[in-house]
C-alpha cells in the first residue's frame, strides 16, 4: 500500500494499492498495517490480513520494504528472517537509477543519501546482507537462506 501515485507501468492491486494518505493513516489507526514506513514523503506499508493468511496456509513471506518496516516486523516476529539487499556500490545504484528513468534527478542525491544511511543500518540489524551485483546470483543466495 502506498500514497505515492503509481508510475506509468504499475497495475493497482498488483505492484501495490494506491490509496490517499487519508486512507493509509485510516489503516494505520485501525491496526491493518504489519508495518510502515514514510520514504521519499510518501507513505508504504503492508496490510496484515494477507500475511496472515499466507503464514497460515505456512508459506513463506517475503516483503520488499526499507529498514524501518523491517524493524516493525522483527519486533512483531522475533523469529522473522531479515535480508538487505545491497547494491555494489552506490555509483551503480545512481547508474541504475539513472536508467530506470522515474527518479528525477533533484531527488538523485537524497536517495542516495537514504541508501547510503539504510546500508549502515542494515549492516548492524538485519540478519544476512546479500550483494545484488548480478540477479541470479543473488536470488540463488538469498533462496539459500530461505531454505535453511
């Protein structure tokens, strides 16, 4: 769930569910959300009900978020497995970026100063910290910790 308006290729219901900050602060209140985090001036979280039902059925969760959230979700779930993904560096995270193409450059430098600032969080909280200079081999990486 995000309050950020969805860039050209994103589907609602399916890269996330656009909504205003009205309704995400709704969510928020009335205890929906398994975490959240304000990024970039937006907000982004994940609903509850649909984990939930997942780790009940026993899968797996995996949750794209940033450090906060992932903070919120160690503390609700002491057993979870936290994973950052790190970028070779952050001239190839400002290259990949730049070819992305929807990160307008007065906003280059703060992202980067987040990234920068998330990486030195992660290296002190997060469980495993995974180099994605090649997405293959990272998948087969992080795969692995999943699996044991």
């Amino acid at each position: 769930m995000t309050t950020r308006p969805p860039r050209p290729s994103e589907v609602e219901g399916v890269d996330y569910n656009f909504v205003t900050r009205q309704e995400f602060e709704s969510a928020i209140e009335r205890g929906e959300l398994l975490e959240w985090a304000d990024y970039g001036g937006n907000l982004y979280g994940t609903p509850l009900r649909p984990v939930l039902e997942r780790l009940d059925n026993g899968d797996d969760v995996l949750l794209d978020i940033e450090n906060d959230g992932a903070g919120q979700v160690k503390a609700a779930y002491p057993d979870a497995v936290l994973v950052f993904l790190v970028p070779p560096s952050l001239d190839e995270l400002e290259r990949r970026l730049t070819a992305r193409g929807d990160t307008a450059p007065d906003q280059m430098a703060k992202r980067l100063a987040v990234a920068e600032a998330q990486i030195a969080d992660a290296k002190a909280n997060f469980d495993h910290l995974v180099v994605n200079e090649d997405i293959g081999t990272a998948v087969s990486e992080v795969t692995g910790i999943l699996a044991s």
